[in-house]
C-alpha cells in the first residue's frame, strides 16, 4: 500500500459547483432574471479575482465582495449580503460528484485517513459536508480563507501537513480538477498528484508544464486506479 493520505480538492473534485445556477437561484429573491449573458458578465471580473487570490494577490474577502460590487450597485444591496446569498443558495443546490460517497466510503473503510484541502470558502465547506453525510470520512478540512493562503501556496500545504502529523510525503496523494492549483500545488510540494480530468483535456498537459503523477477522467477511474494497483490495501 502506497498512499496513507490522500487529500481531496472539494469543488468539481467531490462536489458539483453550478455556480450559474447559484447565481440563478439567489438572483431569483432579488426578482432578477439572471440569464447567460449575465453570468458571462460575471465571469469576466470573477475569474481575474479567484487568479488574483490564488496568486496571493487579494484576500477572500476582497474575492467575495468584489465579484458583486456591480450588482451591488444595480440593486442597493451590499455585496456581503449578495456573497452571503450565494454561498446559501450554492450550499441549498449541493450535490456531490459520481462515484464521490462509495470512492471516500471505501478508503475509510480500508484505513486511508482523508483531508479536504479548498480554496472555497468556510461558510460553504461545512454545510456541505453535513448536507451529503461525507463529514465522517475526513480528518481534517483545511480551508484557504481560514489559513490565509490558498493553494498552489506551499503554506497551506504545510498547515495541512502540520494537521495530518507530518507524515511521509511520498505516502500522500493529492487529487483535484484544477492543474493550476492542485496540481501545481502538489508538485511543488513533492507529493504525488491525480488530476480529475473531466474533460479530458489531453492537449492541456502538453500546453503547460504541470504534469500530474496520474490523470483520471472520473471518480470510478480513480477508484479503479487506487485499489486495483495495490496503491490503497484491498477491502
């Protein structure tokens, strides 16, 4: 058995994160009609800020309220109260990844310990947790905006390897949907590293130069990988 800990990204790793249909959802008590072209729109000054706070640029709480000052402005609403809509509205629409309960299930049945390591936010993680009956199976849950870094930052992974008892780097493994992030992460950190390419994306890896140790286009095949090489001991 190789991998001890393996720690999970949360968003599009073991969640589904539908953030238009959030946005749909928590416009819909403000009696806007939030369309495509709006969410485009909102992509466009989203996306700058969640490279920004990756890059330690600006703090989560600047991601937040920036992302909706707009629409704060449009409607007389402070964008803390927007954020915190949304966050409600994403946790009420949560739904776990295929494969996500049985994958975590059986690791914990077979001894793994697990962490969350996200770049999401505090008041989503636990709700969700608790929502889809998962918060069991993890040891810890370690959030960017509670450490004040964010992943790829090797500080959060030294907070999350602080929690886990400093174990043997080349016993961990480090799973998520994101090459910028996770990914690079893990790399630089020295751990083994599984992308969940959904997608699958095969000219993406030969554009960039984040390679992962393994690249899986779902859960089950992840799964398959784990227990079928003798990486996680057999049930």
């Amino acid at each position: 058995m190789k991998y001890q800990w393996v720690i999970f990204d949360a968003d599009e790793t073991l969640f589904h994160f539908d953030n238009f249909s959030g946005l749909k959802q928590m416009f819909k008590q403000h009696q806007v009609d939030f369309d495509q072209a709006d969410f485009e729109a909102y992509q466009k000054i989203n996306k700058p800020l969640w490279v920004a706070y990756q890059n330690g640029a600006i703090t989560a709480t600047e991601l937040q309220t920036r992302r909706f000052d707009e629409w704060s402005k449009r409607l007389g609403i402070s964008s803390h109260e927007l954020n915190q809509n949304f966050l409600h509205a994403m946790a009420d629409i949560c739904k776990t990844l295929p494969g996500a309960k049985e994958l975590v299930r059986q690791l914990h049945q077979a001894g793994t310990k697990m962490a969350i390591m996200t770049n999401g936010f505090t008041q989503l993680q636990s709700i969700r947790l608790e929502r889809t009956d998962m918060h069991h199976f993890f040891d810890h849950l370690i959030i960017s905006e509670q450490v004040g870094h964010a992943k790829p930052s090797s500080i959060i992974f030294d907070h999350a390897f602080e929690k886990m008892g400093q174990p043997d780097k080349q016993n961990v493994l480090m799973v998520g949907d994101t090459l910028e992030s996770d990914i690079l992460g893990g790399n630089q950190y020295g751990i083994d590293t599984c992308w969940l390419n959904h997608n699958k994306q095969t000219d993406t890896i030969i554009t960039t130069d984040i390679i992962p140790t393994k690249s899986v286009g779902s859960l089950m095949e992840l799964h398959s990988w784990l227990f079928k090489d003798s990486l996680i001991k057999s049930l």
